[in-house]
C-alpha cells in the first residue's frame, strides 16, 4: 500500500489518516471480500455534489439546463474512466485473478467505480471540505475546458442539425449490447447513417449515453472526412 499512498499523495493531494479506506477503495469486487461497491455509491453522490457546486460558481449565467449538461459531460463514466487512466490509477488496482488476466486494470468502468470510491473514501476520512479538494484537483484542466454555448448541445442534437442542413436521412440507432448488474447497467450503442455507409458506437451507464457517444462519434467521423 505504500506506493498507493505516495501516488494518491501526489495526484490528488490527499493522505489516509486511515490508510484501510484506502485499501478498500482500491479493492474490486472481483478479488473477493470486502470490496470498494460501497463507497462507489457514496462517491458518487459526494461527487455529483461537488461538481454541482463548482460549476454553479464558475458559470453564473448559465440556466438550470445548461449546468445539468455541464455536470453530465464531467461525471460521466467516460470522463471518469479517462481521468483514471491519465492519473495512473489502473496500477493501483486490487483485482481478482480473472479481471487481471482480462485488462481490468485498464478498464474504463473500473476505473470510473473506483474513482468515485476514493471520493468516498475521502469523504469519510476528512470530511467534504478535504473531498472537494480532491475532486477540484483532479477535475480542474475538464472544467476549464468545459464548452461554451452551441458546443454544449448535445451530440444527437448536432448530428441531427448537420443531417438536416445536407438534406440527408436522419441516423438510426440501435443498442448492440447490455452488461453489467441492474443497478449499475453498461450499455453499447450504434449510430448509422445508410446515405453515408458510416457506422460508430457507443458505451454509457444508460441508454441516453451511449447514444450520445455514438453521434458524437459519428461528428468527428463525419468531421474528419471533410
């Protein structure tokens, strides 16, 4: 566990009083006993708590709407699971013999989960002055980088514009496949567009996501064949 300490240290700022969170955070459910389910559910609120704070303070025009789509594209387990990779989480992991055959180490949902259980464990180790900081800190370069104005609308939105405005079929999608526990459900969209004979796909914690990762998909597609 040391070397988890020191890398936790250095990401995010943070030392365990009680380094046992830590571990536990750390631990999937696939390596047996007590595992890290638990304070994923709590980080995930500690987290949707915090970013709903942060970017209410930094967009004060913004409408109740447009900070709801603010928070999605930053909680979302695709960010979630690229921050994990970009911080060198997937190394710290503590995986069962079969996910670690399997990649899981490198796993965006994983990492995702396990993010959100550090934020968790944080939370009650120092309280939620001490997981703001935290989740500020490993958060700070996306929400700079937040989009402003028409690049907020959401993926379906602009390809069904872009569609449109070329007099073209508007897309069609269609879910590939459906994993995962009801609870915690990962999701495998397709965007077609026939006229085009182009094709993307998606992953999302719901049905709405993964269609939006499909178009947007099908955006830089489309936007790099120009």
């Amino acid at each position: 566990m040391d070397k988890a300490v020191a890398w936790l240290e250095q990401t995010l700022q943070f030392q365990f009083s009680d380094e046992r969170l830590l571990k536990t955070a750390l631990t999937h459910r696939s390596a047996g006993g007590v595992n890290n389910e638990r304070l994923e559910f709590l980080g995930d609120s500690v987290l949707q708590l915090v970013v709903s704070e942060l970017i209410f303070n930094e967009r004060a025009e913004a409408s109740e709407g447009r900070l709801s789509r603010l928070r999605s594209k930053l909680v979302k387990d695709v960010t979630l699971g690229a921050l994990g990779a970009e911080i060198g989480l997937g190394e710290h992991l503590i995986l069962g013999a079969g996910e670690k055959k399997s990649g899981g180490h490198r796993r965006a949902s994983i990492l995702a989960d396990t993010l959100e259980a550090i934020f968790g464990a944080i939370y009650l180790d120092a309280g939620l002055e001490a997981a703001r900081s935290a989740i500020r800190t490993v958060l700070k370069k996306r929400i700079a980088a937040l989009p402003e104005g028409a690049e907020l609308r959401d993926p379906k939105s602009r390809l069904q514009e872009n569609l449109q405005g070329r007099k073209l079929e508007l897309p069609t999608y269609a879910i590939a496949s459906v994993s995962g526990k009801a609870h915690r459900q990962s999701f495998v969209a397709s965007c077609t567009i026939e006229q085009l004979d182009l094709q993307t796909s998606g992953a999302g914690t719901t049905r709405r996501d993964a269609e939006q990762e499909a178009a947007l998909a099908m955006l830089q597609l489309m936007e790099a064949a120009e």
